[in-house]
C-alpha cells in the first residue's frame, strides 16, 4: 500500500485580507502555505494542529471546495488543480466530506429517504429506480433499520445523524473521504462507535481517509499516519505510532504535552499550549514556530526550514530535528 491516491504539490490557499488597491490585495490570510503531501491508498491520513492551523481549509482544498491560490492537485494521477465545475464533476462524486455538526448539515425539512437520495443522484450507476433499495443499503452499512427511512434528522441522537451523514458521503460510491472534526461534537461512548464504524467501512470498501482533529490523542487509535500541521504548514508526517513515541519536530511534543484543562461550554478537557497561535496573515518570520519552540537559535528566526525526508513516507521542517533527535530531547518521557 503505497501508490498515492492524492498528491499535493506545493499547494497555496490564501484569501485576501484586505480591500484590493488597484484591483489586487496587498495582504494575504495564508491558510495553506506550501504544502506538499501524498495521500496513500487505503490509509487513513490524520490532520491535527490547534484550532485556526489551516486544518479544515486544506481538506476543503483537496475537494477543490476552497479557492487554490497555486500549486497542484492530483486525484488517481489526474491533475484537477485547474479544473472548473464541469471539468470536476467526474471527480465529485468520488470525493466527499463529512462535517463536524451533523444537525447543521442535514437538511431539516428532507426525510432520510430524500437526504440519501440526493446524494445518489450524483452516483450514474444508480438507476432512480433503485433509490429506495440503494438507501436502504445504505442506512444497513451504518447500522441504522430501514424503518427510520421516511424519519426526519431531528428524530435521530447526534450519533445516529452522525451516521447519515456518513451514508450520505457512501451514496456515490467515494474513494476518499474527509472527515473535518466529525467525532469532536459527540460524546466520548458515541465518538468510539462512529470511529469504530469509520474503520469498518474503510476495510468493507476499500477507501482512503483523511481524518481532521485538533485532538492528537485520538489519532492514536483512528489513523495509520498523521500529519502535524502549525501555521498553514505541515511541519511533521510520521507513521503514527512513531509520532506518538518519538516525534521529530518540538511543535509535535508541545501538542503530546498540552496541558489539558477543562473546557466548561463542552464540559471537556482541551490542551493549551503556551505561547500564542500565530496570525496566518501575519506568522512570525523564519520558523513560524519559534516563537514557542524551547530549542530555537538565531537561523530559525531568520530562515524557514526546508522539508527534509525523514523514511519513505514520514517529513520534518526544522533546522534542527537531527540534533534533537540524536540528543534524545524530543522523546516522551
Ligand atoms: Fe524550534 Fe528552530 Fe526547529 Fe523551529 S526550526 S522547531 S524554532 S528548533
């Protein structure tokens, strides 16, 4: 399991930040700064950072569903970097997302039947039919009874609308799936079955994920690599064993080693890290990190790391990864 599904050549998503003068903005929010990044066949790719990194902006960038400033995109060795809505839609239905809150994005006033149905309506091996057979089929894969069919979204829990939403994205039969923060709404018991769902799906049909969450402990037990990303770079990939007991950049230790505090609005904990997340219209120069990095120097004030390779399928962007490495500073103790 090598070949990519997805490859990012030095992807940029930036937005304006500020009114043009003579027709162009002179400041810019860089959201995605220079990414390069394979997505592997089958692997679940995980995507974590603290809150504002570019995170979800960049899953939305890999569907083509926010503006890419440059850079190339490639689905199954296909570029679609420059393709427009009509050149897209073959690719559409092969790429989908599920969102964070479940309720928001299903349509209140559709029944379950019409949401599926929708969605299958992008699906051309799908005669119209067979829609109610297909959605049927569809409810059975994420363990929801047939019955609920002509039900409304407000006539499920969060997990269950959870689970349609997750129908919904298997509707047109996709190769890759985003989820963008898709457990952190739920509860920690309902989080574990829809992430026990989600591995079961991905080995049932054959599909590549890549997984978003600020949340690096989940990580652990959903995804097979993950990706670290501060400031709208990726500054660490690893396999995520390896991640979780011998990172290589310090931004990836500080996340391990946030100190959790309780949040009282979601009743649960969060990791701060101290220092504050950088402006992505305005980062601090050289290593956007430095600011808070404990090991910094003169050159990372000056200079931004290049991305060294670090095995076949794992990167690292700091100057000094292989002198802290060597002198063991980075290993969890
Ligand atoms: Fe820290 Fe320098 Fe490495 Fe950045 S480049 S993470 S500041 S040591």
């Amino acid at each position: 399991m090598n070949k990519p599904l997805i490859k990012l050549e030095q992807i940029n998503t930036w937005f304006p930040d500020n009114k043009p003068v003579f027709g162009k903005p002179t400041s810019w929010i860089k959201a995605v700064n220079d990414v390069s990044l394979n997505i592997i066949e089958g692997e679940c790719l995980g995507l974590v950072g603290e809150s504002g990194c570019g995170k979800s902006t960049m899953g939305r960038t890999i569907l083509r569903l926010a503006p890419l400033y440059s850079g190339k995109i490639k689905f199954m060795g296909d570029d679609i970097s420059k393709s427009d809505d009509k050149g897209l839609k073959p690719y559409r239905a092969k790429m989908q997302m599920v969102f964070q809150d479940p309720k928001a994005s299903l349509n209140p006033k559709m029944t379950i039947f019409k949401i599926l149905s929708e969605a299958t309506a992008l699906n051309l091996r799908v005669a119209k039919e067979n829609y109610l057979e297909q959605a049927v089929k569809l409810l059975d894969l994420v363990d929801l009874r047939p019955e609920h069919i002509y039900r409304y979204p407000h006539e499920f829990s969060g997990g269950q609308q959870q689970r349609i939403c997750v129908a919904r994205a298997l509707a047109t039969d996709p190769k890759f799936i985003v989820f963008d923060e898709a457990t952190s709404a739920l509860d920690v018991s309902v989080q574990a079955q829809v992430i026990n769902l989600m591995k079961d799906l991905q080995n049932k049909l054959d599909l590549t994920y890549l997984f978003i969450s600020h949340d690096l402990s989940i990580m652990e037990h959903v995804c097979s690599r993950v990706a670290v990303m501060y400031a709208g770079q990726i500054i660490e990939v690893q396999d995520s064993g390896s991640l979780f007991d011998t990172p290589r950049h310090p931004y990836t230790k500080a996340l391990k080693n946030a100190v959790p505090i309780a949040d009282p609005e979601s009743g649960k904990e969060l990791g701060i890290l101290k220092g504050e997340v950088p402006k992505l219209s305005d980062p601090p120069s050289g290593c956007h990190f430095h600011p808070r990095c404990d090991y910094k120097e003169n050159i990372c004030v000056e200079k931004s790391p290049k991305v060294r390779k670090t095995g076949k399928n794992s990167q690292v962007k700091c100057h000094f990864h292989e002198e802290l490495w060597k002198r063991g500073v980075l290993r969890y103790t």
